[in-house]
C-alpha cells in the first residue's frame, strides 16, 4: 500500500499548476470555467500575500491528472489574456515539495541539485560526499535505490550549497573522474528542472538612485512570488542603480519582463532594464572572452 501510496502522491503533485498574469480582480470562482474545459480541477487556489492578504496575480490549480495538466499548459500558456491584462497567462508546472521514502511531503535541499550517474553500486553516501566536498560544501545526498533490495542503482542527486561549487563539480567531474571499479566516468549535470529554476533570478538596471526594496517589491509582486530582492550598493559616481529580483519559478520571471523598457519609479530618468542574470558559466564566458581581447590587443 505504501508503495502505490507514493505513486499517488508522485502523480498528483505533477498535476499542479502555477498560473500567473491573472488580473487582481479575480477569484477562484472566476478561474475554474477557464480551466475547466481541459479536465478535472480538484482545486484551485488565489496566492495572496502572507501578511496583507493582497491578491498577487496568480493561482494554483490542481488536475485530476498530469495529461489534463498539459493540455491546459498548451491552450493556455503565452496564448490566453484575460482583460484587463494585456500580457498572456503563464501556466506551468508548479515547483513543490518532493515525497520521502515514507510518502510524506518534505521540502527538497535549498542547494543546487546534481543528477551524478556511474557510480558504483557498493559506494555509500561517505565516499560521495568525499568526492564532491573538494569543491564545496554538500547539503545533501539521495541514493537512487531498488524498491525491493534497497540496492543502490547506482546513480544520485547531490545538493551542492551554492551555484559555484555544483559548476567546479560539473566541470572537473564530468566524462573526467571513474571511480573504480566503473570502466566508464562519472556523469554529472544539473538535475531535471534545476537549471530552469536556478534562470528564475533577473536582472533590473537604470534604476532611479531612490529606489528601495520595498518599491521593487510592489513593482514585480503582481508576477509572482518573490523570494528575495538584493539592491546594490551605490556607489558615489553613479547616478543610478540596479538590483536582482528571484522569483519562485522561471515562468514568474519570464513574466515580469514585460517591465523592461518602463518607468514605474517615480524618479525616473530612463526606461528600466529588465532581463535575466547571468549564469556562473556566463560569466565566465565573458571574462575569459575579456581577457583573450586583451591578451589579444597588447599583442600588436
């Protein structure tokens, strides 16, 4: 009973739905006729904010199945507005809480997930850690095992504490690191979903020098959940600011960025600009590119 329990629990989570650019004047009574017609709603639910109660432009809506789940996910996703609106729906998958071994939910790590594949049957948790800790600070480990034995598959996910340290990992591990007696290397890449959920994080410029938190905030809440907001520093020269807005999932932050190319600050002196962060491995592009145009140019 367990078994098919976590099966349940598995499939039904698959089943819910993050939609944003719903327009605040909206209930759920008003959302289930919308969705409706591509299958069984179980439930829906208006996301509002945890200390106002304010209706933050989104919803959860949970299928009866995950089949259901994406037909409304292909009629509706950057093709459905709802007036007063003038940006379309974005509905996907919504990013939740994932099952233990005993079917409970429990939230996952806070770190950067690893899928690390070639790994010896017989190899414990330890000597994974031991591997992966030369370039940084593992949160957590989860075996892949067989329902019946408990054996290990011989594959894992490993949480690695921040984006720089699963990149290092990446980079020396993968196709280059066989642990004995494997005759193949290790296979090490970013987990299913992981590196869409880490591109949730945008970059916000020219903004006015008196901006705070609280106006970005207000400013990009009606796209979604904002789990954090860091505003840089100013520095003296500077007439202006910028600062990185992370949202709950990718589609929330594809959403907002209709704000670029807007003045929504009171001080404006110029259209914002609104696009997403760079990557880790960008930015290494970039510097690598910057110092072979430089090695390059001091060369003639």
């Amino acid at each position: 009973c367990a078994a098919v329990f976590v099966v349940f629990l598995v499939k039904h989570r698959m089943a819910k739905l993050f939609v944003g650019q719903i327009p605040t004047s909206m209930t759920e009574e008003h959302l289930k006729p919308i969705f409706d017609v591509f299958g069984t709603v179980t439930s829906i639910q208006i996301i509002r904010d945890r200390n106002t109660g304010a209706h933050k432009a989104s919803a959860f809506v949970n299928y009866g199945s995950t089949a259901e789940a994406q037909i409304a996910i292909d009629n509706l996703h950057n093709l459905h507005v709802i007036p007063p609106m003038t940006t379309p729906l974005q509905v996907k998958f919504a990013h939740v809480a994932e099952p233990n071994a005993h079917g409970h939910g429990q939230r996952s790590p806070s770190g950067i997930k690893l899928f690390v594949g070639s790994l010896p049957r017989e190899m414990p948790k330890e000597e994974v850690e031991k591997i992966f800790s030369k370039f940084g600070e593992v949160e957590e480990i989860h075996i892949f095992t067989e329902k019946t034995s408990g054996q290990s598959k011989g594959a894992a996910f490993v949480y690695m504490k921040d984006q720089k340290c699963a990149e290092e990992a990446m980079d020396a591990l993968h196709n280059k690191h066989t642990v004995a007696p494997m005759n193949r290397p290790l296979q090490v890449s970013y987990a299913e979903g992981e590196l869409e959920r880490l591109q949730a994080k945008l970059f916000v410029g020219t903004l006015p020098v008196s901006v705070t938190k609280t106006d970005l905030t207000d400013s990009f809440a009606q796209y979604g959940e904002i789990v954090e907001v860091y505003l840089m520093k100013q520095s003296l020269q500077s007439k202006e600011r910028c600062a990185f807005l992370r949202f709950a999932d990718r589609g929330q932050a594809e959403a907002a960025l209709v704000m670029n190319g807007q003045m929504p600050f009171k001080d404006c002196q110029q259209p914002i600009v609104v696009r997403f962060a760079d990557t880790e491995r960008e930015k290494q592009r970039r510097r690598e590119q910057k110092a072979a145009a430089e090695s390059a140019a001091g060369g003639h």
